[in-house]
C-alpha cells in the first residue's frame, strides 16, 4: 500500500507541474508542447494470443510492468505518459486481473484526461477485493473521474450549441478567427464534426473541395481534439500547400470552460506538423 500512495503522490504531483506550466493567458495555464504532433495511440487489450508457461508469463508481466512504471517516471509529455499506457496495457494482457496495474491504468488515464477509461480500470480495481485502505483511496479517484466526465459530457454537449461560443482572445491580434469554425454538429454515426472552414472564405467555398467536404470529423483525445483542413486554392492544396493542423484543447478554468485553438502548418507528405503555432484563438463556452 505504502508504494503505491507514493506513486499516487508522485504521479499526481509531476503531472500537475507539468499541466501548469506553459505560457500564461489571462490567468491560465495554456500547454504549449502537448498536443503539437499528432499520434494515434492504440491501448486496447492485446489481441494476438499469447503461448508462455506460466513462469514465463508471470516474468514477461513482471517486466512489461516495470517498463510501464519507468515511463511514468520519466515521462515530460502527454505522448510519454500515451507510451506509458501502451506499456500498461501490455502488461494488463498478461495479467488481466492483476489490482496494481488496473490502478495504475486508472492513475494514468485520469492523467490524460480520459475519464471514462479511467473510470473502468478503477471499478476492475475495486472489484478486485482490495483491502479497505485501498479500496477508499481509488473509491475517491473514481469519485473525481466520475465527476470530471459529467462535466467533459455539459462542454461537448454545449460545443454542439453555435450559441454557447464566446470569442475571447485572438492571437496575433490584428488577424480574425476565421481558419477556425466554432460550429460542430452530432453525425449520424456518433462522430463529432466541425464545419469546414474553407467555408469562411468566400473564394474558396465556391470550389469542389468545400462542396464535397462542408463538414470534417474530429478527433478527440481526452480534453484535446484535431482536425486537417487546407486553406489554399485547390491546385494549391493538390500541390502539397496550405494545409494546417487544428488543435484544439478544453480548458476547466475553475467554473469557466474554455476552448483554446491552435494552427499549426502542416505537411501532408511527411504527415507532420511545424513546432510552434502561428494563430491562436480562444473562446469561452456557456454551459
């Protein structure tokens, strides 16, 4: 138990340096270097079907856990701490009802800000039978989980609400908002969807691409999401030009909720985005 309040505390602590540092912005803390290369990250359980004695199970376990919690350790970044979950996961197929590395995966999504998965891995934990020590200490993280997804599941559902959108800040300053579209909608399938912002641009609205293509689907990752949109004409876009990466991040700003936007340029080729943004707009969203 003693090992793993201190991991606790120590997870806790290093993550809340880490998402509090950053350039300021009117009074918040703004990452700056989370979110500005795309990664996909696959953390579901395994599905290769593993042949090892159980010695040789139990050490592959022992192993793949150390590695996860090293990463913790070391990890600077939000795609450390993804790794980290990879690595946790890893483990979590080798031993599916091991309690330690359930309430590690819980500690470690919570981190990333996705709460729901967070809240699975902490009720596998607690139906593990931990003794009652234990078990009140991850019963109040699940509490805090829980709360934190009511309050993820009020902001997408007023993101739905063009109404709800309030521009706050705009960087540079002497440049519009308009590369980013504070309208979203629910598809059909589930997705969430942002409308086009080529559709803002009234030379370029009028071409096939923005025809073909009003709305653009989301990816969300926690409290961040993107999306790729190209901002050039057409020919322009075919040749590789103008296309940018839109990162957006939830900001809980003690009872305010903001969305802060970023552009980043984009390379289609390499699929990688420039360090640094060029544009950043914020907006307060009313619940």
């Amino acid at each position: 138990m003693k090992r793993k309040f201190v991991i606790t505390l120590l997870i806790i602590l290093a993550f809340s340096i880490i998402f509090m540092t950053g350039p300021a912005h009117h009074g918040l803390a703004i990452p700056g270097d989370f979110t500005t290369q795309p990664r996909s990250i696959s953390v579901g359980p395994a599905s290769t079907t593993l042949h090892l004695s159980p010695r040789a199970q139990e050490d592959a376990f022992k192993a793949r856990f150390r590695k996860a919690m090293l990463a913790v350790y070391d990890a600077r970044t939000r795609q450390d701490l993804e790794k980290a979950a990879e690595e946790f996961m890893a483990a979590r197929a080798l031993a599916p009802s091991n309690p330690e590395v359930n309430y590690n995966l819980g500690l470690v999504f919570l981190q990333l800000d996705e709460y729901a998965r967070a809240c699975d891995f902490f009720e596998d934990y607690l139906s593990l039978a931990p003794t009652p020590e234990d078990a009140a200490m991850a019963s109040g993280l699940l509490s805090r989980a829980r709360l934190l997804q009511q309050r993820f599941d009020r902001t997408i559902k007023a993101m739905l609400n063009p109404r709800a959108w309030r521009l706050v800040d705009v960087k540079p300053a002497e440049l519009d908002s308009s590369w980013f579209s504070p309208e979203f909608r629910l598809a059909k399938n589930g997705q969430i969807q942002v409308k086009n912002p080529r559709l803002n641009y009234s030379p370029l609205d009028k071409e096939q691409m923005t025809k073909r293509n009003p709305w653009l689907p989301l990816t969300f990752r926690g409290r961040y999401f993107e999306f790729l949109v190209c901002l050039a004409r057409q020919r322009a876009c075919e040749a590789g030009q103008g296309h940018c990466l839109i990162q957006g991040e939830i900001v809980f700003d003690g009872p305010r909720v903001l969305v802060v936007a970023r552009n980043f340029r984009y390379d289609p080729y390499t699929r990688e985005a420039e360090k640094g943004a060029g544009y950043i707009v914020v907006y307060e969203l009313g619940l």
